[in-house]
C-alpha cells in the first residue's frame, strides 16, 4: 500500500480538495483507494455525506496513536492506496501523518504567505526523511506569479525544481468548489473539463513520483495468490509425508 499525506501549516490551501481529486483519479485508474480524514474540521466526511454513495470510504482518525496501526491494518487487507488529508496546522496526528507516509504533499497557493507557511511541514517531512512534493494550487492560468512561487519553493527546499513540484499546477477552477458542494470529484462533476484533465495529470505525476505502475499494481495482486498456492502445496506435501509415514 501506498500513503499519501497532504499536508500543510496554512488554511484554505486546497489539502482536502486535492484529496478528493486525487483519490477519485486514482480510483478511476484502477486503485483500491480509501481517504483518511485527520481534521476534525470534517471536509471529507461532510463531502462524504453529500455524495450519497458510499464507493469511497472516509475513515475519520482523529488521534496521532491510532494512524499507524490503522494504516498497517489497511495495508494488510489488500487496500493499494491510502490518503490523508490533515488539518491546518501541525497537530499530532499530521505528524503521525507524515511520518508513515510514502509522500507528502505539501500544498501552497502562488503567494508569500502560502509559501512561507509550508516551512514546517517541509521540516517534519525532512525529519522523518520522507519524500515531499510542493503542489501549485489555485494558480491564475498563466502569469509571472505562478514562476516566482515556483522558484521561491525550490529555493526554500534547496532541490531542483523537477524533483520537488508536483506537476501540473492546479489552476483555480469553480469546478473545484461546485464538485465538492455536489459531494462528487472534479473527475465526475467536469469529466472533460481542463480541471479534470490537471487532476488527472497530477495522479499521474504523484504516480511516477512513488514509482508505482499498473506492473506493481499487478504484483500487489499476484504475491497474495503466489503465497496461497504455496500454502496449499506445503499443505499438500505435508498431507502426503504423514501419509507415507503412517
Ligand atoms: N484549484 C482550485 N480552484 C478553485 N477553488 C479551489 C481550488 N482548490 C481549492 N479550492 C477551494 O478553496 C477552498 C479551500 O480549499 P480546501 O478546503 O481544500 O483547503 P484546505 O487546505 O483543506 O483547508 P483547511 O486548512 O481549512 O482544511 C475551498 O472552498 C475549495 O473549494
Ligand atoms: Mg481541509
């Protein structure tokens, strides 16, 4: 299992809106996915209530001790892909968050404020030597801002710029907003739309950065079925020795 954490000190910055596109794009692509909800603020579950169908589950875990063995249990059922979505701030549980993730995102709008505040996000990401991907969200179409925040985060994580910003940006589109009041994706809500298509983009992106493919995908399948035949063979072979031996 794969787990994604969203993460980051400012409010409003899109953790929970990238959580639902995110989860619905990889779900269409083929994932067993399941959303965690760690804010108490309760988004996705109030997003979970308007959808009315309960195709994809929000797992409220409020408390930073439950999160590890919560995501162990997950992990051993099969689930492929799990998604944390945390409150604002740096509580307990984001921390947990990030300390058993594969990825944090660190979501920031084309501003200074943003940017500044995904200051200690990146520490505890750091931390706990966790891989870490800024996403642009809410950015104007085009313009000289969305070039400046990018390079201000790659300066403020000292990397290049290819490694640490998620592509592409998320451009501010009403479909973000109108999905989540309708308790859908943008994926489902617009599934022509360009915020579609940059969600989409971003799964995909957020992919290759784990370096899962449908392969691996594949093997997660495969190994459990490999691993009963061998049980059943062992079995067998045990069946005929006593046999032999009696
Ligand atoms: N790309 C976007 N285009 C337009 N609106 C957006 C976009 N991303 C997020 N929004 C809107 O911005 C607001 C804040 O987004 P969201 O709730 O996802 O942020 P958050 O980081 O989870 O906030 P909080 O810190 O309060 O949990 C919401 O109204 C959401 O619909
Ligand atoms: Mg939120």
């Amino acid at each position: 299992m794969h787990t994604i954490v969203l993460a980051t000190q400012k409010g409003g910055s899109g953790k929970s809106t990238l959580a639902i596109g995110l989860a619905l794009a990889a779900k269409q692509a083929g994932f067993t996915v399941r959303l965690i909800e760690t804010d108490p603020q309760g988004t996705l579950s109030n997003w979970q209530r308007r959808r009315n169908n309960d195709d994809v589950v929000v797992e409220p875990i409020y408390h930073a001790a439950d999160l590890a063995p919560r995501l162990k249990m997950l992990a051993d059922s099969g689930l492929q892909l799990a998604i944390v979505d945390t409150a604002a701030g740096l509580s307990a549980a984001t921390t947990a968050a990030i300390r058993h993730s594969d990825l944090c995102l660190i979501p920031a709008r084309p501003s200074v404020a943003d940017i500044e505040a995904t200051v200690s996000t990146l520490s505890v990401a750091r931390a706990w030597k966790r891989p870490y991907s800024f996403v642009l969200n809410q950015t104007p179409i085009r313009g000289q801002r969305i070039d400046n925040a990018a390079n201000t985060l790659a300066e403020e994580a000292a990397l290049d710029l290819t490694e640490v910003l998620a592509r592409p940006m998320i451009v501010m589109r009403n479909d973000h907003q109108d999905s989540l009041a309708s308790g859908l994706a943008v994926s489902e809500f617009a599934p022509n739309g360009k915020s579609t298509e940059e969600i989409r983009g971003l799964w995909q992106w957020v992919e290759t950065r784990l370096n899962i493919s449908a392969t691996n995908v594949l093997i997660d399948q495969v190994i459990p079925v490999a691993d009963d035949m061998l049980l059943v063979a062992a079995e067998h072979t045990l069946n005929e020795t006593t046999t032999l031996a009696s």
